[in-house]
C-alpha cells in the first residue's frame, strides 16, 4: 500500500495579547476550568491565533468544561479552543481528546501562568507553540 503524505512543520503562534486573556479569563474561572473559542488562521499547518471568542452556554466545574457545538455559527475562522486544567498537568484527557475541535487545542495548567500554556492535536500529540 501506498501513503502520500505531505509533511508539515506544524506550529501555533500565539498573540502575546491573546495569552494575556487567555490567563486572566483561567484565573477568573478557577477552581473550576475556563474554556475559550480561538479565532485565527491557519496555512499548511501553521495556525495563527489572533483572538478568542466566549462560547455561548459554556459550562464547567473542578474538572469539566465545554459547551453545545450546535449553537457554534459556522465561522471558518474558529480554528480550535483553549481550555483550563485547575488542578495541574497540562496534558490532555480523553475527553478532551474526544471533544478536540478544530486544528488545535491548547491547554493551560494552573497556576496560568506565560510557561503554563501548551498546544495539541487531535491525536494528543504536542505541537510547538511560539508566543508573538
Ligand atoms: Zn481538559
């Protein structure tokens, strides 16, 4: 069997002003997670994350977040969301992993702060993550 696939050097960069918000939206939610759209672009495999937008009916606890994808408007710019762990490890769970959407899920551990941040895909595997 043949597989073509193109390789991607695949990376997120992250606006400093959106990772400013980011933390502060975490540390306002804790101790229960935070969850946030990111709004960007992407180009063979580099996303760019320029925004965030609040998901409507949002909802989480100590160790839940998400909100209903139904009443997401289709917006090609969504291009994954961030979410908060309160209690530590910014390694993704399986639910996360079932609940990815988009191209990447980012994760930030407590205590939120600059180095806390990291980035996924939909595999569970890290993607690097630049701050711009
Ligand atoms: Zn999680």
């Amino acid at each position: 069997m043949l597989f073509k696939t193109e390789k991607f050097e695949r990376q997120v960069s992250l606006q400093k002003k959106v990772l400013d918000s980011i933390l502060s939206y975490c540390q306002m939610k804790h101790p229960n997670e935070g969850i946030l759209i990111l709004k960007g672009k992407s180009k063979r495999g580099h996303v760019l994350i320029e925004g965030l937008v609040i998901p409507p009916f949002n909802y989480s606890g100590p160790s839940y977040a998400g909100f209903p994808h139904s009443f997401l408007p289709f917006d090609m710019s969504y291009v994954g969301i961030v979410h908060s762990h309160p209690s530590g490890s910014a390694n993704p769970s399986v639910t996360d992993l079932h609940n990815f959407f988009g191209l990447v899920s980012l994760i930030v551990q407590s205590p939120y702060g600059d180095d806390d941040i990291f980035a996924w895909d939909s595999n569970g595997d890290s993607i690097k993550l630049a701050i711009i």
